[in-house]
C-alpha cells in the first residue's frame, strides 16, 4: 500500500462549499488493532454544515478531513485483528474523516455490515439510524400507542426516527415543508407545515392533550415551545441547534442554553422530562461501554434496514471529487433523506 495515494476532502478554514479542497496523500496502513477501509459511501449531514462555519461544539481545529460516518470494504488488518474480516463490508461512526478513498479506523470501532445492504443503505442510517434508535428507544423510552412529534421529519435523522417509530406502533405528527408532506402521509406520519404559520397551535389540533414526546433539531426558540407541547409524563429530547447554524458569535453558547433549560426543567416537579442528546455520550468515561451500546444499536438498524421496516432515503449520492456540490445540496433545504458521497 505505501506506493498507492488516497483521495480526501479537506476543510481548510471557514469557508463556502466550494472552499472545500480535494487533494491526494500517501494511503493509510493498518497498525495494531486497526483496519483500513476501502471507502464505498460517507455522508453529508448537519455536523459538517455547522463544521465549515466553524460552529460545531468540539470539532477540530483547521484543516481537516470531514466525514462523521462511512462505511466501507476492509483492505488490511493490523496486528491483533482478524485477517479473515478483508473483504468484509464494515460501517463506522467518526466525527471526521470519512471524505477520504481510504480510511483507519480502530477494529472495535467497526460494525459488520450485513449481506443485503448496500453500501448506501447502511451509511444513510449510521449517524442518522444510532441517533434516532437511541433517541426513541434508549433516552424517550416511547411505547407503543403514544404519540409524538417530530422535527425536520423529511430530514436525514426525522426520516430513520419515523419509521422506526412507525415499526413500534407509534403515531407520529411529523414537521416538514409542503412538498414532503405525500411522502410523510405514505409513512403513516401526519404532517405540519412548519412555514405556515403557528405550529404548536397545528400540532395541537392532532394532539389536544399533547404529545408523549418531541425530538427537536432545531434548538433555539423552538426548545420552549416544544416543551409546552409535552403531555403529561411526556419527554423532551434536543438534539441539535440547526436554527442557530448561521449565527455568529460562541458556538458553545446554543448548546450550554440547551442544557441549562433542560437542568432547570427537570429540576421542577412538573412530571416532564427533558433531555440533550449527544451520540458521543460516554465516549471518553467509558469507550467499550459506548462502543457495546453503538454496536447494539447500529446492528439493530441494519438489521430493520434488510427486514424493509426501514428504508433509507437518499437524496443524492456524488463522488467524494464534487463534494462541494454534496454540502451546497444537503444545505439547500430541497432535498429528503441523506446526500452521499461516493469513491
């Protein structure tokens, strides 16, 4: 491998899209414990919009590779993992990294991908499926028969969270523009137009005595609002500040907001509960307890994914050379599910 070079995408400051850099460096070779990776698809989600701005909470300093999750052949393994894994069809979750041709990862942090699957499949629902499993599943804890309220329900996360909660026996009122609102009523969602004018009072029409729980990417103003609009004993989990990516100024300061309302409203005896969800939670305390967990959760994704009680939406998959073209599109607002790069 040491004469082959990778291609990567590199962020090399606050830039636009087309900022992005596509430049070629020397392949990675596998060390004790790790893999290398063929890449076959990394996506585009939010963190790497809010990343460009230089606005996500802990990304890394400038310049870096993008990519919080890919999903990929294994070339070579290192000392101390099975050689009988190349071949195999691996998904791993990374923060930064994945625009790359080829990637290291740690072996434990792989999670084989089952025969079925593609590529794109499984890499639509790695960030996007963990999250909302374990939002709906792990922090909400909703059972069958409740009903609750999704934010962004078109969106890469609101997609995944929909049908799993749909597969549960869940209603579900989901928020979108118009144009996604066929697609939303052939999920058995019910939608609502969040650019019509007052949502919780559309919201409330569906669900008079409230809602068991809402999943709220947006942050900002709309944590509040969605807090009134819990039933009692219902949960609130926060999991975003996309209403804040443009804003300038600390990046820490709409997440540290976040956090102090749901202290202060779990602090009171109102029978609600409220939380921020992070998928790293846990990472730094207790790395193989986290690791079990995402392994747990992603495998029963994947495995949702080839019964067909979740299908993932991609909105577009480009090659890791138009990259900035992939982010300009997953910014626009105008498409459904997940952009996907490719090799």
């Amino acid at each position: 491998m040491e004469s082959e070079r990778l291609v990567e995408v590199v962020l090399p400051g606050i830039v636009e899209p087309q900022g992005l850099e596509v430049r070629t460096a020397a392949a990675p070779e596998a060390g004790p414990g790790q893999l290398v990776l063929a890449m076959e698809a990394s996506g585009v989600s939010f963190a790497e919009q809010q990343m460009r701005r230089g606005r996500y909470f802990d990304q890394p300093p400038f310049p870096f590779v993008p990519g919080y999750d890919a999903v990929g052949r294994v070339l070579a393994t290192g000392e101390g993992v099975d050689p009988s894994l190349v071949g195999r069809r691996v998904a791993v979750l990374l923060k930064v990294g994945g625009w790359a041709s080829r990637i290291r990862v740690e072996a434990a942090d792989a999670v084989p991908v089952p025969d079925g699957v593609g590529a794109a499949q499984a890499e639509a629902v790695v960030v996007n499926g963990v999250t909302a499993w374990q939002m709906l599943h792990r922090t909400a804890r909703v059972r069958a028969g409740a009903t609750v309220l999704v934010h962004g329900a078109s969106g890469g996360v609101g997609t995944v969270l929909v049908q799993l909660a749909r597969a549960a026996g869940i209603q579900v009122i989901g928020t979108a523009s118009a144009r996604h609102h066929d697609a939303l009523r052939e999920l058995g969602v019910r939608p609502v137009d969040y650019r019509a004018g007052d949502v919780a009072a559309e919201v409330r029409k569906l669900a008079p005595g409230g809602v068991d729980a809402v999943f709220d990417h947006l942050g900002g103003r709309s944590v509040p609002a969605s807090w009134r609009l819990l039933a009692p004993g219902g949960t609130l989990v926060s999991y975003g500040s996309a209403s804040t990516r443009d804003d300038t100024g600390s990046k820490q300061w709409p997440v540290l907001k976040i956090l102090a309302r749901t202290w202060l409203w779990n602090a009171l005896p109102n029978g609600r509960r409220a939380h921020f969800y992070n998928i790293w939670a846990g990472r730094s305390l207790h790395r193989d307890r986290f690791r079990a967990r995402f392994h747990e959760d992603l495998t029963q994704i994947l495995a949702a994914v080839r019964r067909g009680d979740v299908v993932p939406r991609i909105a577009a998959r480009l090659p890791l050379a138009r990259a900035a073209e992939a982010l300009s599109l997953a910014e626009s607002g105008t498409v459904a599910g997940k952009v996907v790069l490719t090799p």
